[in-house]
C-alpha cells in the first residue's frame, strides 16, 4: 500500500510508468528498505535494480526471485510490484530466521516490464538474459520523444553510487511470485497457480499513412483517409482473430491520429497490435496472415508493419514446478497448474536458469485496471510458499 503512493491516481491505482519520476520515487524507497535489510544492492546499464543476501558460498551462481515496479498507465496496485515485494518480505524472512543460505538470494526489479511509456517490454529482462541488445532498446524513443538511453541516464544520476553489475551474469534460478491476471484460481477456490508456461506473443507497430483534406470539400472518391483505412483494417484483422474457444488475444491498445485535427482528414494513423495464443505455431500462422492483410491497400492510403516483438508459447521445467507443487503442499495451500496469458520477465529469464511462477487469486481476474486488488491472505500465502521455494533452491 505505502508503494502504491507512488504514482497514486485519484480512482485508487497507480501510473508509475518505466523511468519516470515516480518509478525513481519508488526505486529510492526499495533502496531504502534493503539497505535496512543489510542488503547489497547493485544496478545494471539497462536500469535493472538488484538486492542481494549474501550466501555462505558468494561464488556459488545466485538464486534469484523478483519481477517490476513499472505500471501501465492506469495500472493496478499488484501488477509486477507484488513479486518485488514478495521478494523482499521472503528475503527478510530468511534472514531474521538467521538463516543463512549456501547460494546468494537476489531480489531483481526488471525495468520497463510493460512497455507502455517504451515499446517493447521487458527490456530490462531481456537485456539481462541477451535476449535483446542494449542499443536496440536505447534508443526507443517514447511519445515526448525522450529516448530510453536519456531516461536511464537521469534514472543512474539520481543513484549514483549504487554499483554497476555485469550484463547476462550466471544465475542457478529464478522464481516470480506474480497475480494471476485473470479469474481461474479465485474461480476454483484455489490459493497458489504453479505455473505451467506462458503463452506466446507477438507485437507490430501499423502506420497507416494518407494525405491532409478539408473535411468540409474534399471529394469521397479523391480522400486518402488515413484513419478509415485503419479501420478497416483493423475490422479484418478482427474478423481474421475471431476463434470459437476464444484463444486467439488480439488488442488494439494505442491509436495516434495525425494532425488529429476534427475538421482535416486524417494524413496518419498509427497503431499498435499485441496478438496472443497458447499455441506456437498458431500464433506464427496469425501473424503471418496479419502481415499478409497489411499488403493491401486500403481507402488509397499506404500501410506499412513492423514487427516489434515475438516471442513461442514456453513450458517452465518441471522440477521447478513440483518444487512449487510440494511447498504448497507441505503449507496445506491449495494449488493447481495454470497457464500464464499474460507476459512476465521470467520469460526472459527462462531462457537462461530453471524458472517457475507462483499466481495468487486477484479480484474478478480484473488487471491492467486500477480496481485491481488482491486478498492479504492469497498474498501472504503467495510470500509463504515464495520462502520455501528459495530456500529449497538456495540452502
Ligand atoms: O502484457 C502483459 O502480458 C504484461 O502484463 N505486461
Ligand atoms: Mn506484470
Ligand atoms: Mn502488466
């Protein structure tokens, strides 16, 4: 509740979107409580923020749990920063129980996870784990036209005795505790998701370009409308998305008009496209079929894609899995596999170290929302079976 003041939106939310004031605001206050914690806290060139509980092995490759502070614009007061600060509590739990692991326990906060401000997310994640280059995310620009690169350097000058640490360094595991974001295990009645994988994903950019009108005189058959001809296609790629069992996820989230103006004829509209599906190779061939509608034209207005992101459906490995499974267990927490719909950083990091998720219940499934909200009880049962888990990876 104290973080959700930063970036605090009147309808009880939070907008504390990637490098932004409130994200330092936020930043500073982790910082505060870890070095409390006794804490060695560390950051990387990409902006990620990492806290570490020394083990009694420092060589040993560290076990790593955590997930992100930024939000969407009008956020919920879980998305991401639950898993950070169920990391924390974990760790702190440790450490007053005078336990002292074998490998490092590291508590990581990714930057940019949403890819609202800066499109695409997880950069941080992917920068780490070598996904992603550093100079294809620096110099995204967001839309005041400040680049990525320019953010984190204001970001470095407001901590700047916090160390650098190395890029892509070896981790054993990583464990994110995360809301489920949608409404199957409060549904079931059940406390803890042991998360199976995440589906797939990709992202384009469509820029749709026309030409300045009056609205007032220019001829139907001679208007090269810009925003009509996204329209319609964007009605086609609907019409192509449309599945019976629902699966297919494909969202419109961002429309820029240009000059935006209501008596010109739109010369330019840009949109965004995030299209979802459990299975891969469906995935590939939707997207694909995206492209192909792309190559039209549409009202006499030239379209052009770029493709942004895209990422397989994945299966986090089981032994991570039945670790999660038995804790909970042994807790008497209920539990049930589940998918993940939704995107996490441990994507990233599952391409590097054995990986897993922990889901609690939220509210109605309700996020990207700000009546997000989540029970104290499936949270503090979130943060329990968390500890277990690391202990069960690190000691
Ligand atoms: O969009 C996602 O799936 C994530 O919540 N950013
Ligand atoms: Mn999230
Ligand atoms: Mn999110």
């Amino acid at each position: 509740m104290e973080m959700a003041q930063y970036g605090r939106t009147p309808q009880g939310g939070v907008n504390r979107q990637a490098l932004s004031t409130e994200d330092a605001m936020a930043r500073r206050v982790l910082v505060t409580w870890a070095e409390l914690l006794g804490l060695t806290v560390g950051t990387d060139v990409v902006g990620n923020l990492f806290m570490r509980l020394q083990g009694t092995n420092p060589e040993a490759a560290p076990v790593v749990t955590g997930s992100h502070i930024d939000s969407q614009p009008t956020g919920g007061r879980f998305d991401g920063v639950y898993g950070v600060l169920a990391g924390l509590e974990a760790i702190q739990a440790i450490r007053e129980a005078g336990i002292v692991p074998k490998r490092s326990l590291e508590l990581a906060v990714w930057m940019n996870e949403e890819g609202s401000r800066f499109a695409p997310g997880m950069m941080g994640s992917s920068v780490f784990s070598g996904s992603r280059t550093l100079d294809s995310v620096l110099s995204v620009i967001d839309a005041q036209g400040i680049s990525v690169g320019q953010a984190l350097e204001e970001i470095r000058n407001e901590f700047p005795d916090i160390p650098l640490w190395p890029l892509e360094r070896r981790l054993h595991a990583y464990i994110e505790a995360h809301i489920e974001q949608g409404p199957v295990l409060e549904r079931e009645g059940i406390t803890i998701g042991v998360v199976t994988g995440i589906q797939g994903k990709r992202t384009f950019r469509v820029s749709v370009s026309g030409e300045e009108a009056h609205a007032g005189t220019a001829a139907r058959s001679e208007r090269r409308d810009a925003l009509l001809a996204a329209v319609e296609l964007i009605q086609a790629i609907k019409a192509l998305c449309e599945d019976d069992e629902d699966l297919v996820k494909f969202t419109v989230g961002r429309l820029d008009v240009k000059p935006n103006a209501p008596s010109v004829v739109p010369a330019e509209a840009v949109f965004s496209i995030d299209l979802r599906h459990p299975d891969s190779s469906k995935l590939q061939s939707l997207g694909d079929q995206l492209l192909d509608l792309c190559a039209y034209e549409y009202e006499r207005c030239a379209v052009s894609i770029q493709e942004l992101s895209a990422a397989p459906s994945l299966e986090f490995p089981d032994s991570i899995r039945s670790l999660i499974r038995r804790t909970a267990e042994d807790q008497s927490i209920s539990c049930m596999d589940i998918l993940s719909k939704a995107g996490h950083d441990a994507r990233y990091l599952h391409y590097v170290c054995d990986t897993g998720m922990i889901f609690i219940p939220c509210k109605d499934g309700i996020s990207h929302n700000e009546a997000e909200s989540a029970t104290e009880r499936d949270l503090a049962d979130g943060a329990r079976v968390l500890v277990g888990v690391l202990l069960g990876l690190s000691t």
